[in-house]
C-alpha cells in the first residue's frame, strides 16, 4: 500500500513516541541501527530504494519494516534481482523489532507476519486441496478405499456425440422429405420413400446397451450389448482376445491418418484422386443412370479422368441420381486398416487367402483335367477359381468409398459374411443396423431392402472416425441430401479364435440363396475358400495351433459346417443355367484374369449399389442376373 505524504508524517510521529518509550536491549544497539545495518548491508538495493522517493523516508528511518514489505513489494516488482534483496531486509527488521519489543501498533498489524495453517509444524492442511482425514486408530478399522471403477462412461463426451448425431438424422429425414417431393414417380423416389419409413423407427443406442470399457460392464449393463464406444487401445485390446464380439464396435480417431501434411490443404476426395491414380484411363465400372435420361443409353463404365471433374468440380451440388462408388480398389492397400484391428487375432482371412491366391503351380488344375469346373483330388484350386479369387481378395484388403451427397445403399449385409470395418475421411456417414435380430428378419430385410426392421440403432461416422461390424451386421448407409460429398475407406477381415462363428454365418447366407434361387458367383469362390479351410483345419496338429482357432470344440463344428457348406455350393452350382459347364476356352486362352480391368461395382437408378464387394455393398438380387458390367463381389 502507497502512502500518502500527511499518513507518512502521522505514522512517522506516532513511530517515534513509540521509539522513545522503548527500553534498550542488552547490546544496547537501538533498533533503528539495526535496520539501518540490514538495509545497508545490501549495496545493490540502494539505487532502486531512492530511485523510488515515496519508499526512501520509511525504509531507513522508520522501523516498521511490515508497512516498508508493502511498499517495496509493489515498487520492485519490475527488478526481479532486487525483489529477493528488499524482501530480505524487512524479514531482519522484524527480526530485530521481535528481539526489541519494537513491534507495530496494534492498529497497522499486518498479516504477512501472521502464520498459514499450512506453516505449522502438527499440520499438512493446504488450502490448494481438500483433505478427508480418515478416522483414528490401525489400518484394519479404517474403511476401505473403494475399487476404481473398470466402466468408465465418459458420458459428456458421448452426449454431445448423440446429440449430434440426433441432429443429423432430424436433418436427414426433413431433406429427404424435401427430396422426395421433387422427385415423384422415378425410382429414386422409390428409394427416399422407402429410407423414410426407416429412418423416424431408428435411434441411438441407450446407455444401457453401449459398453465404453472391455472391463465388466457397469451397474444397469444389459447383457446384450448394442454397441461398443471403444479408445483405440481399448477396442485393440478387445478384438485381439477371444472374446465373441457381436455387436459394432466404434472407435472415435481410429481411422488411420493419411491427411495430416499440414502444407496441403486440399481435401482428402481430392488428394486421393489426384495423387494415388497415374492412369486417366483407368476404369471402374459404374452404371449412369443421368446418363440414360439425357443421351438414351446408360453408360456402365467410368473412367478416371472423367471421374475426377466430377467430384473435384461439380456442375451439381445436389444430383438427382448421385454417384456412388463404394468399390474402388485402394492403392494403399492393408495399410488403410485401423491400427485397433492391426493383431493376429484378425488376420485370419490373410492367412487363408494367402495360401489360396499363390499355390504351388502342381497345385493347379490343368485345363481339361475334370468333366467340371472343379478341383479334381490331386489339385487345389481351378484357373477360373483363382482369378476370381485373387480379383475378390484385392477388395477384401480395402477399397475407397466415394459418394455424392443423399448417396444411399438400404439394407445388406456384406458378400461372403465376412467382419468388415470402415473408416471416414470427409464428411459425414450414417450407419444404422439391426441389433441382435432374428434370423428369420436378418434374411427378410436382406430380401427386401425396404422392409422396416425393428430394433434398429445408429451412429454416424465422422471425419477420423472408424467402425468394425461383425459378420452378418446387417445395416443401411446414407448421406445427408445437403450435406458434402463423403469419401471413406473400408475392407474385410476375420477374426482366428471365431472361425465356426463365421462359417455358420456363411451356411446361412447360401441357404437363403438357395431359397430365393441361387446368385451367380457364389460358388466359384466358396467352394475353393471351404476347401482351403477344411485342409487347414485338418493339417493343424500342435495344440497351441489349434488353440488359436478357437480351440478342438470349435474346429470340430466348424468341420460340420463346412460338409454343409461344400453340399450347399453344389446345389448352387445346380441352379446356373452353366453351373456344369467348364468354360475350356477361357482357361486355355487365358491363365489369370487382369483383375485391375475387372468391373468393381454397379449402381442401379435409385442411386443404391446393388451388388459389390465393399463395406457398402448389397446382397445380389438372388435368382437375377447381374446387369452388363456388374460385378458379384
């Protein structure tokens, strides 16, 4: 505190009534000596003493040292080198004043000379902290520390992230609404009409149903779980043990980071396209439907460089019929997939393929070698089997996902019932699926894509965000009508400790295919992939080998599954107008297809892909023919 020069006149008189009442120590050195001596003895706080003419009348002749640590505190704050020194010369004044008796009048008490609790010796109380002493006595009669909870909810985080994601499907169904209305009578309207049934039926899943951590589930935990809302190393942790998982699990940043140079500001739709693809010639199949509507012929074929203008520079911010590809193969290949499915757990589809895709050239049925179309006993695999494969697989690893906005792919699950994952690089992505349904309404939505499934729960993707759907989810993509062009990457894999549980999916996808009667493609790719894994299982001996599919029980089951499965590819075989014809000239003129040149995918007029092999695509219409171009992956 500054004073005033007429409280500095009062307080210098009344300091001095008070000097001269006082009676001498022993030394006999009176107290203003003693201050003089402390202050002095600091050369080099004498020039910023006097430098500050309010300070110099009340440091040296005053012995008062409380009201000369205010001053000096707030004069000398600019000089650091000399706060330490002023600092220490009222700390000896007080000494000296204590050891006199020369104290300040009751009325200017001060309370830098007062003691903090904390400052006490019989004390550990600070006033930074809250401390909950435990009551006396031995440890066994304290109460215990309770254990930390292994359920984290993490629950702000996650209600603003369902909130969000309430607002993205109000907003989606008011622009589809809008959509649908300028559209009636074609069949995109038949498709928005179709996703409008869905959409109001479907919600975010409940607290009850999502688990956050992989320790036990917490208080209220239904035993079902809808969903899993996993960290990176969590949902790592989870999918490399041999914990069933049956229900999506999502994983906020757990997309890999590609987009990350901080020079480049492009998007990353832009990015890929520009940089990863060399060959403007490079073609994917694409049924353009626009195209149909202003020419009189559907195109169904797009090149690179005509893709390029029209996701780089759209005429159309809202097409009519917008373009989805959802099947390109991705030049990064396996390293796209998520660092959380990066374990031996989930490698078991590589291991699989990697014996089928390169065999032994003795393992390879020579043209001409049986009546059918099939592997004789001293072969593993035919030439139009392995390209298939090898065409396949190249998808299986990752494909990119490129889409305009209201892109929409209504209710599937993936080919082959393979565990797929997704990740999203721009924009926004809603994925819905059905929680633990039936069998019976799993087949029946996948037969009827605009069938109303109940129980149905969703989550929308965001930029670095990324999913892992167990075989067999069934579930419906879309994109905001209004919203932006959305670019994500997906692909396939499975998991070694769960191969019955994926076999037994398999069997019941062929047996809905038998029903409806048959789709082209199946059998030229489950017969050589059951035969692979019936010569696995068979050869494994060691027991940790074995344990690491899941164990002797389930290798077992799993060989039923499979005798079910190889009678299933014959009868599928049965129902192709040329399921018993060998088609010699193709293996005599040709030994492995060019896969790059092989059509990806298709898309019918409602904008919907009907059957490719990605995280997005449909289930072939069973008992159709594909279209010109279509490709059964």
């Amino acid at each position: 505190m500054v004073l005033t020069r007429s409280q500095t006149a009062a307080l210098i008189a009344t300091n001095a009534a008070n000097a001269a009442a006082n009676v001498l120590p022993n030394n006999a050195v009176p107290a203003v000596a003693v201050n003089v001596a402390a202050a002095n003895a600091a050369p080099v706080i004498a020039a910023p003493v006097i430098a500050a003419p309010v300070i110099a009348v009340p440091v040296n002749a005053v012995p008062i040292p409380a009201n000369a640590a205010s001053v000096n505190a707030a004069s000398v704050n600019a000089a650091s080198v000399n706060a330490a020194s002023v600092n220490a010369a009222p700390a000896n004044a007080a000494t000296a004043n204590a050891a006199t008796g020369n104290g300040p009048p009751a009325s200017l008490t001060s309370a830098v000379g007062q003691k903090r609790p904390s400052d006490s010796a019989d004390s550990d109380r600070s006033p930074k902290r809250t401390r909950h002493d435990l009551p006396e006595g031995s440890d066994d009669e304290r109460p215990p520390i309770p254990p930390l909870k292994l359920y984290p909810r993490r629950a702000k985080r996650r209600e603003a992230a369902t909130a969000a994601d309430k607002a993205y499907l109000a907003d989606s169904i008011s622009q589809f609404a809008e959509l649908k209305a300028a559209q009636r009578g074609s069949w995109r309207a038949f498709q928005i009409s179709s996703l409008l049934k869905i959409l109001p039926k479907i919600s975010p899943p409940s607290d009850k149903l999502i688990q956050t951590s992989i320790g036990e589930p917490g208080e209220g935990q239904e035993e079902e779980i809808g969903a899993y809302y996993l960290a990176a190393d969590e949902a790592k942790a989870l999918l490399s043990s041999n914990q069933p998982v049956t229900a999506p699990v999502f994983v906020p940043g757990g997309a890999r980071r590609f987009f990350v140079e901080p020079a480049d500001s492009r998007r990353p739709i832009e990015q890929a396209l520009s940089d990863w693809f060399i060959d403007p010639r490079e073609p994917f199949a694409f049924r353009n439907v626009a195209a149909k509507k202003s020419t009189g012929h559907e195109e169904e074929g797009v090149t690179m460089d005509k893709l390029r203008p029209h996701f780089l520079a759209p005429e159309d911010k809202m097409p009519v019929y917008p373009w989805n590809l959802p099947d390109i193969v991705n030049p990064l290949g396996a390293s796209a997939v998520p660092e959380f499915l990066q374990s031996n757990q989930c490698q078991f589809l590589n291991d699989l393929m990697r014996m089928m895709v390169n065999p032994d050239l003795g393992g390879i049925c020579p043209p001409g070698c049986s009546a059918s179309d099939q592997s004789c006993d001293k072969h593993t695999v035919t030439l139009s089997e392995l390209n298939d494969l090898r065409f396949f697989y190249a998808h299986w690893q990752g494909t990119l996902m490129i889409s305009d906005p209201g892109a929409v792919t209504l209710s599937h699950f993936d080919r082959w019932s393979l565990g797929t994952w997704i990740s999203c690089y721009e924009g926004e992505i809603g994925i819905c699926w059905l929680n633990h349904p039936s069998e019976k309404e799993q087949m029946a939505c996948i037969n009827t894509e605009s069938r109303i499934p109940k129980n149905t729960l969703f989550k929308v993707l965001r930029s670095g965000d990324a999913v892992y759907m167990p075989p067999g989810t069934v579930h419906i993509v879309w994109r905001l009508p209004q919203g932006g062009q959305t670019m994500g990457m997906a692909g396939h894999i499975l998991r070694r400790g769960h191969l019955d549980g994926w076999l037994e999916m398999l069997r019941k996808e062929l047996a809905n295919l038998i029903k409806r009667g048959g789709a082209p493609g199946y059998d030229t790719v489950v017969r050589p992939l059951m035969r692979g894994v019936k010569q696995l299982v068979e050869s494994l001996k060691d027991k940790r080998d074995v344990e690491r599919l899941g164990g002797a029980d389930k290798l077992a089951s799993a060989l039923k599954t499979i005798a079910v499965l190889e009678e299933q590819v014959i009868a599928l075989a049965a129902l192709q107008p040329d399921g018993n014809a060998q088609d010699e000239k193709d293996d005599d003129e040709d030994s492995v297809t060019n896969a790059g040149a092989a059509p990806e995918q298709s898309t019918d007029d409602t904008g919907a892909t009907e059957t490719v092999s990605g995280a997005e695509g449909t289930q072939a219409q069973a008992g159709s023919e594909p279209a010109a171009g279509e490709a059964n992956l």
